[in-house]
C-alpha cells in the first residue's frame, strides 16, 4: 500500500480509452474485465448485501490457532525473523466489517483527506469509505470486507485510484485483503499492477495489530512475487501534531519495500495513516470525519468562500474582471472573519496561496489561471465544510468542480486533461448510492462517448448540463 511511489513496469503504454473504461469496472473477483455501462449503479466492486458473516468453524479455545501459509521470503531482503512477526496466526472474523481499532478505523471513517507534495509537485488524496461491502473467500472463511475508496491527485491531475477491502478479526487487528489498483498519467489509465486479493493471489495480510507493541512485525502486503511491504513498529505511546490539537497515543513504523526502500509512517488515534515520508516527500492527514466533524451550522464566512471562489471563476471566464475583482475582496473579508480553529492547520496556507494565485490572476486578467485558482480555493473551501456537511453534499460539489475543470480544459485544448476530469468525475460518481449515483449517470456517460469519438464540444455540453443539475440540487 505504497501510495505515492508508484513503480512502472518498464515500457508501460497507456491503454486506449476504451480498454480502459472496461478496466475501471473489473471486479475484484472478476478473471476478466467487463465493461460497466454509463448508467450504471456504482459497483466498481461486486455488491455485498448479506449480514456479517460467522466463519464456517470456529477454532475452541483449547486448540491451536491454524498458520496461514507463507510465500517464500523475498530474495536479497533483509526481512525480520519469523519469531518477530505478529501475522502469522489464521485470524477469525465473526463481525468483520466492524473496524474499532483507533489505529485504523476504517469503518468509522467517513472522508479522510490528505496533504503533501511528490517530486515537488502538490499531491492531494481524498479517502472515502463507499456505501458497499464485498466478499472475500479465503482459509475456508467468507470475509465480508469493507471498502475504501482512494484517490491521489499530483499537481492538480488524477494520479492513483485503488479500492481497498479491510476486515476486522475478533482481536482487534485489521486485515488487507485486496485491492484494485488504477494508475494514470495523462489522462489515461497506464496500469493496474499492483491489484490483488486474499484467496485468489496468494494470502491476506495484517495492517494494523489489535495491540501494537515496539518491535512487532507484520506484513500489509505478503506476495512477494506480486507486491510486498513489511512493517516493524518503532514507537508507541507518541503524541503528534493533529489538524486541530496534539493526539495522544500514536505509534511510529517503518516499512520496508520490495525494492529495499524504507519509509516511515504514523498511524494515530481517529485516524488511521496519519503522516507517510520518504526521500522528500510527505504526505500528511488534513482532515478526518466523523473525527473532526461539528455538530453546527456551517460558518457563513466558509459559505462565502466557495460561493465566492464559484462566481468569481464565472467573471473571469466572460471576462467580468471588475466583477472578479469584487469577489476577490468579499473572499479575503470572509477568510478574515473565520474563527480560529474552525480552519486544520495544514489547509491554512493552501487556501492563503490558492487566494493569492486567484488575486494575482484576476488582476493580471489571465482567465484560465484564474478560473483554475478559483477551482482550487473553492475545493479546499469545501474540505472545510466537510466538519459540518454530509460527505454526500461535499462530494456533489467536487463533482460540479472537476465538471468546471473539464471547461477549462477544454478551452486549453488541453484533450488529456478533459478526459482525465471525466476519469476524476466518475470516482467521485462511485461514492454514492445507486439513487446518489444516477444524479451523475447520463451525463457522466454522454461525457465519455464524447470522449471516445474526440468531440470536445460534446464534452463541454455535457459538463455544463451536468453543472445545471447539481446546481439545481444545492
């Protein structure tokens, strides 16, 4: 679960488009993929609709606990002995998809939204629990699992999407059973290596103990072949600097790669995976719900500021500068009037640079710097807005902003990023119901048609029809 260092297969090619939108709906089960009509529900993964499932046979408390087979170590790796490893043991899973261990509670998270930079470009994930389970088959057990939706966004573009499945055994610790994995440069899908799952590769693996100590040992990918990461806790007991306050009781690791590589990770309370970095670059939490959530009314000064930013993007693209300006001015007054700690410390200076670059813009009358500025200040205004709002409602208004990002592109005859707005917006379009869901559908299917016959004008149509419909539901 190497997030941010993604490792190409050398001479990797892009798919073509319609290769890959059958690859964005093979099921993790699936042998083959098939292609997911535009209409569809959003089941990227099979459905799951049965009750926790108790395991065929439950060991007694007298007997052993089965080993769960293990694929020949690594070559050339300087893995921890077998007597550190705390993973070995066949876990039972009687209520699975109830997560509480408060180092990786997954099932209590909402929306996780994540900070950093890559290579030194701005690098973003979004993290969604989705509205569905799946099955999982592995040592003679059914595992319902839960899915985790993640995204990853270098420099403003659609980078890495994977969905992930966890399940909690009955001690506590959390198990990774699989993953699809969807890896994009360009605006188009170039691999899916990297994908996954317990019982059809090779073994599940553990990726959080349910008591973790300093010295444990564990393995959240365990196919060395295929994919591999090691883990060794180095501290416990820690308390770091949370978006809103110091959190106690953090713990601090260190992975190995399958290429030798290392990085350090925090995991904290509430949170899961807190801070990730290695060969400088950081990735960092921001924000987590239901953690950080307010039972309150939205601050009227944060309302101001994605209103602001969208209108202010409207002006700049007719040319309205005076009118641009003015929204401007109501932002900085807005921004001024937010109270303190209504704000995660890490996102204060994105939205300070992001109003900055949109002043800049506007007064240099550069509409598309200035519209994408205005995208930028009104997403982090809306990440905002996550303590407060239903998740739903914030993931209807990033979908109305990448439907904005597609008409800026468009107008850049930027084609690669069109189609990877539309790749952007059919995630979000997975986060939903199947009614949540429909509200996207026809659109999002008339956007890739328009895609696969190259009518940029198609595409603008549709985004715009579709940036009427969500604003008719706000």
């Amino acid at each position: 679960m190497n997030r941010y260092q993604i490792i190409r297969r050398p001479g990797a090619r892009a798919l073509t488009l319609a290769a890959t939108i059958a690859l964005l709906s093979v099921a993790c089960d699936s042998t083959a993929p098939t292609a997911r009509p535009a209409t569809a529900a959003p089941t990227t993964l099979a459905l799951a609709t049965a009750a926790p499932t108790i395991p065929s046979s439950t060991p007694s408390a007298s007997s052993a606990p089965a080993l769960i087979p293990q694929p020949q170590d690594p070559a050339g790796l300087n893995v921890a002995p077998s007597s550190a490893r705390v993973d070995l043991a066949m876990p039972v899973f009687s209520n699975p998809t109830r997560i509480t261990n408060p180092l990786f509670p997954v099932s209590a998270q909402a929306s996780v939204l994540m900070h950093g930079h890559v290579g030194g470009k701005p690098f973003r994930t979004e993290v969604t629990l989705l509205p569905f389970t799946h099955l999982i088959d592995w040592q003679g057990q059914r595992i319902e699992t839960v899915v985790s939706q993640y995204n990853a966004f270098l420099d403003g573009r659609i980078e890495e999407v994977a969905y992930d499945l966890y399940a909690q055994a009955d001690d506590g610790s959390v198990w990774y059973l699989g993953e699809d994995v969807f890896d994009f440069a360009d605006g188009k899908l170039i691999s899916t290596e990297g994908t996954w799952q317990a019982g059809r590769d090779g073994p599940g693996a553990m990726i959080m103990p349910g008591a973790p100590k300093v010295g444990d040992v564990y393995r959240p990918e365990n196919m060395p072949a295929f994919v591999f990461e090691e883990v060794t806790i180095q501290e416990v007991g820690l308390t770091v600097a949370g978006p809103l306050g110091p959190i106690q009781g953090a713990i601090k690791v260190l992975e190995l790669h399958a290429d030798g590589s290392t990085e350090v990770k925090v995991f904290a309370p509430g949170y899961g995976e807190f801070e990730t970095g290695g060969d400088g670059d950081l990735e960092a939490l921001a924000l987590g719900v239901p953690t950080d959530a307010l039972s309150q009314a939205t601050p009227a000064e944060l309302l101001a500021v994605s209103g602001g930013a969208l209108r202010a993007f409207e002006a700049a693209g007719s040319g309205r500068w005076t009118d641009a300006a003015d929204e401007v001015a109501a932002i900085k007054a807005a921004l001024a009037g937010v109270a303190d700690g209504i704000v995660p410390g890490p996102l204060q200076p994105l939205i300070a640079a992001a109003t900055t670059q949109l002043s800049d813009a506007i007064q240099g009358h550069k509409a598309g710097a200035a519209r994408n500025a205005a995208i930028e200040l009104a997403r982090l205004a809306f990440d905002v807005q996550l303590r407060y709002r239903p998740v739903t409602e914030i993931d209807l208004a990033r979908a109305d902003l990448w439907a904005a990002q597609l008409l800026v592109d468009a107008a850049a005859g930027n084609d690669g990023g069109v189609a990877a707005d539309v790749f952007a917006l059919d995630y979000v379009r997975d986060r939903f119901d199947p009614e949540g869901a429909a509200i996207l559908n026809v659109d999002l299917g008339a956007l890739q048609h328009a895609i696969l016959d190259g009518d940029r004008d198609a595409a603008v149509a549709a985004a715009t029809h579709l940036r009427g419909v969500l604003a008719g539901l706000s």
